[in-house]
C-alpha cells in the first residue's frame, strides 16, 4: 500500500453490499486478473438496485459521478490503484476534496485485492459475464464436432458398392452445404457476445426504438434459436408493415419486443394496402 494511499481494507458486513459476493462467488475465486481489460465494452446498470442502495441514498450528487465514473474505470482497467493520490489525478480532482468524499461513503463501496481497488458487485458481472462466454465457446464447439461427424465419408468399397458409397458421400456433402452459411453464422453468434446476426436484426429493427446490452443479445439468442434467422426477420417484417407500427409512439422497444416474445403476434397491414389480394389456393 503506498504511503499516501489511505485506504484501509473494506470489512464485509451481514447485508452489507460487499456480502453480494456470497452469490456471485468469493471475491478470491474472481478469474480476471487484476489490471486486464475486459473483453465487453459494457456491463449491466440496474438502475433499481443503484437507487435503492443506502450507500448511494447517502452520496450526494457529485458523489454519485464519481461512483460512477470509477466503476466504469474499474470495469475497463480492472481495478483501481490502491492510492487516493493517484485516483484524485485521474478524476481531475484536487486530493483534500477527494479525500474528504472518499471517508463519507465511498470508501464503503470498495475492497482491496492484491494492492488494487474493486468493486464486489461489478467483479460478479464480469465473471457472468465470462462465464456466458465460456459456455458459448464450448456449445460452439460441440456443435461443429457434431457437424464434422455428420458429413464424414463412409469407408471406400469396391465395385458398384464403392461407387454408391462415393454417391452417397457427395449427397451428403451437397445437403449440408446448404446450411453451412448458417452453421457458420450460428458458430460465431455463439462464441461472441455482438455477432453478425444481432448487427443485421438492430439495424433492420425502428431506429427511435432500438436498444443494446447484454441482457438484449440474451434475448435476441433466445429467440434465434427457437424460430431460427428466418422466422425471426419475417416477424420482424410483419409487424414493420402493419397498422399498429404505422404510429411511432406503438413501436415497442427492441428489447421489450424480444423479451415478451412479441415475435410470436401477427399483426394486421394498414387497411387497403393489400387491395383485394388473396393466397392462391393450394393445388
């Protein structure tokens, strides 16, 4: 600890915000290192949870930006030096006022972990947040062990038979093409947290309504995997052409629309669009 640092280790009390690590795992099981960037631009604000804090009841509104600018220096660097002196020069901030704002409250809101500063709550949304990673990569690669075992060759045989099975072995090949594109798609949809297929679904999705974020991209896997690329866009197409989505002020945002599954609704065209048209009948 330096000699000018003056941070003295954050006891955690029953109740206390520090005990969050029960539930998101001992502050010694974290896996990032300390001083290593995080791999997502962003972590998860949940503003009821910030509010209802009675450590941030008890900050004022200037301790509250700068609550808020440490986290996000703590999300991005890893942690924070272990020296109030350094913190005062990072936040522009002359030290005695720093000082005097880090004994009210803020102090409370942080522990130290090898020389460093961390905050429990934003270590537990990075190690979810790793987690979810971990877990797409090995579902990504299941998947394509799966793949190549569907589309391996069977053992060479002679005369008529032999040339069956090399038939038979192209056949196979020519289906799968078909949906390697998609394999492909899926593969880096589920070993990255921002993939291709998410960019296209928000860019197609109302400007004024789109929303980002971790939970959003849950969301939107979720319901890529249960209806599929297809069904998901040709969702999404109906309720762009239909009445209720004519009137700005009814489009619901994206998030909205992906958690409470609305991709499921079929929504009716502006009345006339569709003139007197009809699906020709089935033969």
């Amino acid at each position: 600890m330096g000699q000018n640092s003056g941070v003295a280790p954050v006891p955690v009390d029953a109740g206390s915000e520090l005990a969050h690590d029960a539930e998101v795992g001992a502050l010694e099981a974290m896996t990032t290192p300390i001083g290593k960037r995080t791999t997502s631009p962003a972590f998860q604000f949940y503003p009821n949870e910030f509010l209802g804090s009675s450590k941030v009841r008890r900050m004022s509104m200037t301790e509250r930006g700068i609550y808020i600018t440490l986290l996000c220096s703590c999300w991005l660097d890893g942690s924070l030096p272990n020296n109030l002196t350094e913190i005062a020069e990072t936040l522009h901030l002359k030290e005695s006022h720093f000082r005097k704002v880090w004994a009210h409250v803020l102090h409370e809101c942080f522990a130290e972990r090898g020389g460093r500063l961390v905050n429990i709550r934003l270590e537990g949304e990075r190690k979810k947040q790793a987690d979810y990673r971990k877990k797409q990569k090995e579902n990504a690669a299941k998947g394509w062990d799966g793949r190549r075992n569907a589309t391996a060759s069977p053992p060479q045989q002679s005369g008529n038979a032999g040339g069956q099975a090399v038939g038979n072995a192209l056949l196979l090949q020519s289906s799968s093409s078909s949906s390697s594109s998609f394999a492909s798609s899926s593969s880096e949809r589920e070993s990255t947290h921002a993939d291709a297929t998410f960019a296209k679904f928000m860019n197609a999705y109302p400007l004024e309504r789109r929303k980002g974020g971790y939970m959003v991209e849950q969301w939107f896997l979720s319901a890529l995997e249960r209806v599929g690329e297809d069904g998901l866009f040709a969702a999404l197409e109906n309720h762009k052409a239909s009445e209720q989505w004519s009137v700005a002020k009814k489009i619901p945002g994206m998030d909205t629309w992906l958690k409470e599954e609305r991709w499921n609704q079929r929504l009716d065209p502006p009345k006339g669009k569709w003139g007197d048209w009809k699906p020709k009948e089935a033969v």
